[in-house]
C-alpha cells in the first residue's frame, strides 16, 4: 500500500481556518501573530536540535515554516478583504444600486427566480463580493452584468450575501465565449425535452441543474447522489481520462497540449464555479507533472491547489460547495485504497474499489452537509455503487450532445438519458425506503460527532481484518 504524502496537509487546514477565523479578529492580532510566525519560522530555521532529533529536524522545521507561511498568506488576502466588506456600503447600508455579473443561470421556483453573482459595485463604489440575487422576474444568464435596486443585511463577512432586488436591467452582455456556452445549455435542454432523464442529463453534462424538479432535487439527496448533479472533480476526471484514452496515438507533448485544451474548453462550458475551479487546477497541475516526467503526489497537489485558490478567492473558504468538494477527494485519495484492501476478501475487485470510494467520499462529506440539514443518508454506498455504472455515459453523452449537430446529437442523447433514468431510478427507489435518512443533530457539534463516530467504525473494521488477513496498517 502507498504511503500518502500528508505533509502539505497541516498548512493547507491551518491557512483555511485562520482565514475563517480572520472575519472575527483585528489586524493588529493578525500583525502580532505574523511577527510572531516570523521569529518561530526563523527558531525553526535556525533549530538543529539534539543528537536523537538530528533525522527529523529537517522536515520537523520545514513543516513548522510552511504552516506558519501558509497561515500569513492565506489570512493576509482574508483579513483584507473582509475589512474591505465592512468598509463597504454593504456593511454600512442595507439598500441601495447594485451592479454584479451573473454567474449561474436562473432558476425558478413557486414565488421567485434566484442565480448566484458576482458583485461589482454597490452604490458606485467598487467591491468585489459573491451574491445570492432574489428578484420576481430575473431573466439574466451567465455573464451578463446587471444593474438593480437592492436590498440587503448588513455584512462583514466572507460568505455570500443575499440581495433582493428588483427592477434589473442588463447592462452588459456576456462575452462570446461565455455567449457560446449559454446557447449549447439552451440547445441541450431543447434536445432533451421536458423529463426527469433529461434534467438530470442537463445537469450531470453541463451543471445545468435548474430544471431537476423538488420531488427528484430532495431524492437525490435523500440517497447521497445530489453531488451527481453538481459538476465537480469527478465529471472533470471523467472527461479528461476519456480524453486522454481517445488521444492515445499522439506524441507526449501534443497529447498533453489537446489534453489541457480539453480541459479548459470544459471549464468555459460549465462555468468557473469554486468546484470546477478546483478540480481544473489539480488536473493542470498533474498534466503538468507528466508533462515534466514527475507526476507526484495527488495529496500534495491538492493542498496546493487549494491554498493557491484560498489565497486568490478568500471567499471560498466560506463555500460549502467547496469545502465538500476538497473533503471528499481528500477522503478518495486517503482512505478509499486502505478501505479496498479489506473488502477484497469479501467483495469482487471493481465493486471493492467502488464502495470503498463511496465511503471513503461519504466519510469526509457526510459531517458538513449536518452543517446544511441534519440527518444522515444510511444507502449512500449503495446508490453509488449501483449508480457508478451510468455516471460516464450520461456525462461523456451529455457533452456530445450539446456539441454536436441535432441529427447526430438526438441519437446520443437517447442514450444519455437511459442512463440518467437509471440514476434517478436508483435515488427515487432508495430514497423511498425506511431508515433512508438517519435522525442526526444538525450544527458543529453534530457534524463532529459524526466524524469521529465514522473514523472509529473505520479504523475498528480494518484492524479487525488486517488482524484477520494480515492486512497493512493505517500508516500505510
């Protein structure tokens, strides 16, 4: 079994928190804490320690300094920001002109329309802000800039403010790349028609997801698949590995170049949401390892992408979406092989390794959706393993779908949506079952309780067959 390489780990955490914690502390803790960082990095740099500590002093110290880097440039950019919010009228005002760029497309429902944004300005001033917009009649689409009266509660924070507006006008249109990748998402819904299969196509393809009904929204989530309707890291490594496989008969670099290509092609389709942005920077990030011969460790590129994505987007650490997206691939590339490696015994290998991926996500994503709604799915490594099976087809189909000419594309699209069907299938059914969704309380103290809960049944269960079958350890 690989050792994983966790010594990114503690600075990318400690960056994170801090920058949670900055919204609620001075600068002038923040500034006593960076000069404090500083005489404990240069402690640790000049540290050679005892004769018993001389093997380790270096990559003690060389952890110590990356925490404490991490944790400066991280919280710096924060701090900054959430001052600026404060300073804002959003933080002195609760009404007034708002101009923001819309980000997702719109989405309806009984008493009003709703799409993420971007703000711009407020009241003339220029400040930069992820945004809720509530508006009766908002008919705007990504990338388009709009003007509006709103109104607001007061913020200081990093999270996303919500604004309830009126009157919005379109100032600006969106440019013709993000133009383009609006019409294939009208294209693709008007291919589909109106059904549950094809909403879900919309979704799993594009992240589409606004025109998934109530009833199919709360089953999918019932049965821990909602992450299926939310383009993430595993759509983004579904297409690229495809991709990758398709290409296999060019020379490295050209290979590697259409690869990036794709890839970026992909992201302007979507839309650059935290998720999407995440999971495209680790895969450039790996194809760019290959490309240098030096593919390294997956743990490592990921706490670098997302520091680097928390320093440039401090309000990210304040998105759920993100947060999840992170743990559950922290938790694949962690957990999921030591977690294989016992159900061998018991388990075909293909459907070993799909539970043990299930878990493994669920494990680590499962305590901050209690953040969201308490209550726990008790089938989620069931519907995903029965829904695995369909998850590319109805994705890499989607995609040719909305590409392609409509005589090409609605064969394909037939396709897409058997597969989608049988994914809904297996939420609709298995969400309907007793015990689907296990009383749990909600809130921090809930979603702590549940992950040390899931840590310990899964450290019992594998010592017991590593006991039984001589299995690895834990440490790898």
């Amino acid at each position: 079994m690989r050792t994983t390489d966790l010594r990114l780990l503690p600075a990318a955490i400690g960056g994170w928190l801090l920058i949670l914690m900055s919204q609620y502390v001075s600068g002038l803790v923040l500034l006593l804490f960076a000069a404090g960082s500083i005489l404990a990095v240069g402690g640790a740099w000049m540290n050679k320690g005892g004769r018993h500590l001389q093997a380790n002093v270096g990559r003690i110290n060389g952890m110590v300094i990356l925490l404490l880097i991490s944790m400066v440039a991280l919280a710096g950019p924060a701090w900054l920001k959430a001052s600026q919010v404060s300073a804002s009228p959003l933080g002195q005002q609760t009404a007034g002109q708002v101009v923001a760029k819309i980000v997702t497309e719109t989405k309806q429902n009984e008493r009003t329309a709703f799409a993420k944004a971007q703000i711009i300005s407020v009241l003339d001033r220029p400040i930069s802000m992820p945004a809720l917009i509530f508006e009766k009649r908002l008919h705007a689409h990504p990338g388009q800039t709009i003007r509006a009266k709103c109104t607001w509660k007061r913020h200081s924070g990093l999270g996303r403010i919500m604004l309830a507006c009126s009157r919005s006008k379109i100032i600006r249109r969106a440019d013709p790349w993000t133009h383009w990748a609006n019409s294939r998402r009208q294209k693709l819904h008007s291919r589909l028609g109106n059904s549950a299969a094809g909403a879900l196509v919309c979704a799993m393809a594009l992240g589409d997801n606004r025109y998934l009904s109530p009833t199919s929204s709360a089953n999918m989530k019932r049965a821990a698949l909602a992450h299926l309707a939310v383009v993430s890291g595993t759509h983004v490594a579904i297409v690229i590995s495809t991709f990758w496989g398709l290409l296999a008969f060019l020379k490295r670099r050209l290979r590697l170049l259409s690869a990036a290509t794709v890839l970026v092609g992909f992201v302007i389709l979507v839309g650059p949401m935290p998720t999407v942005a995440r999971a495209s920077a680790m895969g450039m990030i790996a194809l760019a390892g290959m490309a240098l011969g030096r593919p390294g460790s997956a743990t490592g590129a990921l706490a670098l992408v997302t520091m680097g994505l928390l320093i440039t987007h401090p309000t990210y650490a304040a998105d759920i979406g993100f947060a999840l997206s992170v743990s559950a691939t922290f938790a694949v590339l962690t957990l999921s092989e030591r977690i294989e490696a016992p159900l061998r015994s018991i388990l075909p290998k293909g459907i070993a390794k799909a539970v043990s991926t299930s878990i493994a996500a669920q494990s680590f994503s499962g305590p901050l959706l209690l953040l969201l709604s308490p209550g726990t799915s008790l089938y989620a490594p069931i519907a995903n393993l029965l829904a695995a099976p369909a998850i590319a087809p109805a994705t890499l189909l989607g995609l040719l779908g909305a590409l392609l000419p409509r005589p090409v594309a609605q064969p394909i699209l037939a396709l897409a949506k058997l597969a989608a069907w049988w994914i809904a299938t297996v939420a609709n059914k298995l969400s309907a079952l007793p015990g689907a969704v296990l009383p749990w309380q909600g809130g921090p103290a809930g979603a702590v309780a549940l992950a040390f809960s899931v840590l310990c049944i899964l450290f019992a269960v594998h010592r017991h067959f590593a006991a039984i079958d001589g299995g690895g350890s834990w440490h790898g």
